[in-house]
C-alpha cells in the first residue's frame, strides 16, 4: 500500500472532536474492522431485501396484468417500479451524504416494504392507481439495493473498490433467487389469508425488506460514509448562520447537481461509465420486462417462469466478485466492453428463441451477466474518475438516469412485442449496445492522443 493511501485511511479514521489523525497503521487496522463489519452487514441485508427484488421481477408484471385485466398493462409493473427507482435516487443520495448511509439505506428498504403492503390492498380491490402507486414504492427497493454496492466502497482502497462493490452486489444472489420462486409458497399464504393468488409472494417480500431496513438502522454504526469523511477536506461545509436547513438542502443539491454536470462534460472516463451504466441498465429491463408475458403466452407454467427468472438473476449477481477480480486486474473499460459482447449474444438467443425454453433460459442468463460486467466495472469505474466531494451526487443522479432511462424502455417494451415480437424487442435491445461501443473508440483514441504527446 502506498503512503499516500495510508495518510488517506487514516484522515477517514480520525475523530468528529477534531482531534489529530491516528497512526496510519492504528487507522488502517481500524478502517479495516469498519469495513469488514459493514460489508458483512450489508450482505445480511441484501440477502433479505434481495428476495423482493426477485419477487418483482418475476411477478410484477404478471400481477399487473392481472389487475388490469390487459396484457397491455404488464409493461406498467416494471415502468412504475423502475420509475420509483428513479424518483428517489438522487434524495436517497443526498440523504446519504447528508445524514449518512444508514439513514439512506434502511429509509428505502422501509419505503419499498410499505409499496408492497399497497400492492396486497391494490390487488384486493381491484385498483390500478392503487396498483401504480404501489409499485413506484416497491421500485424504491431496487434503487436501495443498487445504492447499497457503493456503501461498501466509501472505505474501500482504490485499488479494491470494484471488488468491494462487487461483495455486495453479489450478496442480492441469494435473495433474489428464492424471489422468483416465492410464487407457488405465496400461493399458499395468500389462500390462508384469502387474498388475491398472487399476492402472498409481495406479502413475503415485505416481511423481508422491513427486517433488511431494522437491521441497517439498528447495526449499520459506524457509518460508513461518514466516517470516510471525517477530517478530509472533501467534507461539506454546514448550513451558513441565518439559512434554514430546508434552503440549505436545496441550494446544495442544485449546486451539486450543476457541479455534476459539468464533471460529467469535462472527464470522458465518466462520461462512459455513466453511458455505460445506464445502456446496461435499459437493456436488461426491457427486455427482462416481457420475457414472463412472452413464456406464459407460449402455454409456460408459473414454476417455469421462476426458474428462467432465477437463472437471470444468477447471471446479474452471482459472478459479480469474478467480475470485480476481472475488473481491478484487467481493467474497467475492458471489462466493461466485455459486458456489449454478452449483451449481443444474448439477444441473439432470446431474439431466435421461438419459444424454446433452453435458448430463453440460456439468453436471458446471459442478459444478467452482461448486466453484471457492465455495473460492477462501470460504478468502480465512476467512482474512480469523480473527486471524492462528488460521488455521492454523481452516484445519485447516475442511479437515477439509469432508471428513468430504463423507465421508458420498460414503458415500450409492451407496445413493442405486440408489434415487431418478442425477437424484435431483443433486436431494439441489443442495438442500445452501440453507443457505448462507439464511446470506447473516443476514449482508446484520446488516450492514444495523450501518450503520443
């Protein structure tokens, strides 16, 4: 580890009393134990939050639909959900960095816990407002989890920070496996309780993201953002004398957002990873959206449809430490451009499928796993290329544009299969591929530039 590494460990360390830094090998050893506990409680909540990640992307759609009673409207699931995602990254970012991670994380597990208690009442009634609203607060739980990768960041070393990112992106596997497969066992709840069929399976998943936000408010001490702050120059000035905190609030969120901006405009390695991030994004929830409307119109039982789902989510988390590895070895951009080649031979698969469930198993798979090398080596590579002052800003608003992006994919994709099919829907997919690849060749010819001067 290099000097300048440990003189930064150690600042993150110190005391809030202003008190001098600890020795760099004191602060070492305890920004280590900070970090083993929180990566460690991280992972035992997006276990449990990741069950309703899975619950929705399984049968989200399908409940829509079953509300509505239009398959037109399976596509507003996914749309309202990834919407909600959208709604509240930037908040849930600015949370964070004003109040800490654990106020952040365990107020957007508690939000999507309460969508899905709506989406219960919504299926009862028969309410499809009641069923959109629902959902943008159950779409909460997925900008929590994918916010949660970069907690385990705040005291990762550099040259770690995509595996550390990648732990906990890992750690939704298990989660969001049993997710999908929750809908014969919800059956089975909501017989008891004699509530709609599908509704047991969100009912399940409630539980599950009111337990991951007890666990972050309760455990989640020290913070970890705070402390990566604590004595660094990268920490924000307080609230001017005469200035209510609401003002306050909001004139540092605009002026942070025009700082992103601009950082974005200024630094292409960002750039990209933004691109990046929110490309791979939209292609994976568009066409993750239909696939259970296209399986059970091809006759697919519920049980089949949960396998192909789990199989997907597999390939989004389970690999992710690999793709970590590969990314702090090889680099992010190469790992990065690794996830486009998945994405293409996916769509291929899926696009040619004709209702054959091995090719939808196999190309929806790989949909996860080009996901995951896009994500993992795109967020490690963000954060590498923004000063420290402004991660958590650009996070929030890069987490946001990828869902609101992908938002309108998911708003299209319905129209779009019953038009062109669910091989053109895999065809549009893997198109959104190009502009990212076309960036790569702006940043290798740039970097080429650079080294012949």
């Amino acid at each position: 580890m290099s000097v300048p590494q440990q003189e930064e460990a150690a600042e993150a360390a110190a005391g809030a009393d202003g008190a001098a830094p600890a020795e760099p090998w004191e602060a070492l050893e305890h920004v280590a134990a900070v970090q083993k506990r929180t990566v460690r409680l991280l992972v035992a909540a997006q276990t449990v939050g990741g069950v309703g990640v899975g619950v929705a992307s399984s049968l989200g759609s399908l409940l829509a639909e079953d509300v509505a009673q239009s398959e037109t409207y399976a596509g507003l699931a996914r749309t309202a959900m990834t919407a909600g995602a959208a709604v509240v990254g930037i908040p849930l970012a600015f949370l964070a960095q004003r109040r800490g991670r654990r106020s952040s994380l365990s107020a957007g597990w508690l939000a999507a816990a309460i969508g899905g208690f709506i989406l219960v009442a919504a299926a009862v009634l028969g309410s499809v407002p009641l069923l959109a609203f629902g959902m943008l607060l159950f779409g909460t739980g997925g900008a929590t989890n994918q916010q949660s990768r970069f907690a385990a960041a705040d005291l990762a070393m550099p040259h770690r920070r995509a595996r550390a990112l990648s732990v906990v992106v890992w750690a939704t596997t298990i989660g969001s496996v049993i997710g999908p497969n929750l809908a014969e066992p919800g059956t089975s709840v909501a017989t008891a309780l004699h509530l709609p069929r599908l509704t047991g399976a969100f009912l399940l998943a409630s539980v599950c993201m009111t337990v991951a936000s007890i666990l972050l408010w309760v455990w989640l001490r020290p913070d970890p953002l705070l402390l990566s702050r604590q004595n660094t120059q990268d920490e924000s000035q307080p609230a001017t004398a005469g200035t209510s905190s609401q003002d306050s609030a909001k004139e540092s969120m605009t002026g942070t957002l025009r700082q992103v901006r601009a950082h974005l405009r200024r630094t292409p390695r960002a750039a990209f990873a933004f691109l990046a991030i929110v490309a791979a994004h939209t292609v994976m929830v568009a066409v993750m959206t239909m696939t259970p409307v296209s399986m059970a119109g091809h006759g697919e039982t519920l049980t089949v449809v949960g396998i192909t789902i789990s199989g997907h989510l597999l390939g989004m988390y389970a690999f992710s430490p690999v793709v970590g590895w590969l990314a702090d070895r090889f680099g992010h951009l190469t790992v990065t451009l690794a996830g486009q080649v998945v994405f293409v031979v996916s769509a291929l698969l899926s696009g040619f499928s004709r209702g054959s469930v091995p090719m939808v198993m196999a190309g929806l798979f790989l949909l996860g796993l080009g996901w995951s090398f896009s994500l993992v080596a795109g967020s490690a590579m963000l954060s590498d290329a923004t000063p420290a002052r402004l991660r958590p800003g650009v996070q929030g608003v890069a987490d946001t544009a990828m869902n609101v992006v992908a938002a309108a994919g998911a708003c299209v994709s319905g129209p779009l299969m019953g038009s062109i099919g669910f091989g053109g829907l895999n065809a549009f997919a893997g198109l959104l591929v190009l502009p990212v690849v076309v960036f790569s060749l702006f940043l290798a010819r740039n970097r080429g530039r650079t080294r012949a001067h």
